[in-house]
C-alpha cells in the first residue's frame, strides 16, 4: 500500500513540474514578444530551476541571452 502512495505522489509531482514549466515558458514567450528581454530570462532560469535539460526552455534562453548581448551593443554604439 505504500509503494502506491509513493507512486500517486511522484505522479502529482510530475504533473506540477510539467504545468510549472509550461506555464513559465509562457509567461516568458509573452515578455520576450512584449520585448521585455531580462524578464524573459528571469522566467526562463526560473523554469530551468523545475527543469534543467527540458531543450525548449534551453533554445530559448539562448535566444534570449544573444538578443540580450546585441542590444546591449547596439545601446553601446548610440
């Protein structure tokens, strides 16, 4: 009876981390078009922390992070 205990909870658990990731990567999708880029990325590490190897959120960040370095040369030369 304790094994299915065990199971339900890493189930529930699962399901929590995957709507906490999807639910980032939104809210980050949602900044990144609105251009607020540190936001994005704060929402990105912030669903890196739920998942470190989930690839969409990885490609994402590194998107971010090379529009982030542009902008900010692009801010340098004016």
């Amino acid at each position: 009876m304790e094994h299915r205990f065990q199971l339900l909870y890493f189930t529930i658990v699962a399901l929590i981390g995957a709507g906490m990731l999807f639910f980032y990567t939104q809210l980050a999708a949602i900044a990144k078009a609105r251009n607020n880029v540190p936001l994005s990325i704060e929402l990105i590490r912030d669903a890196l922390e739920v998942d470190d190897k989930n690839l969409d959120a990885l490609g994402m960040l590194g998107d971010l992070e090379l529009k982030n370095d542009d902008w900010v040369k692009a801010k340098d030369l004016t």
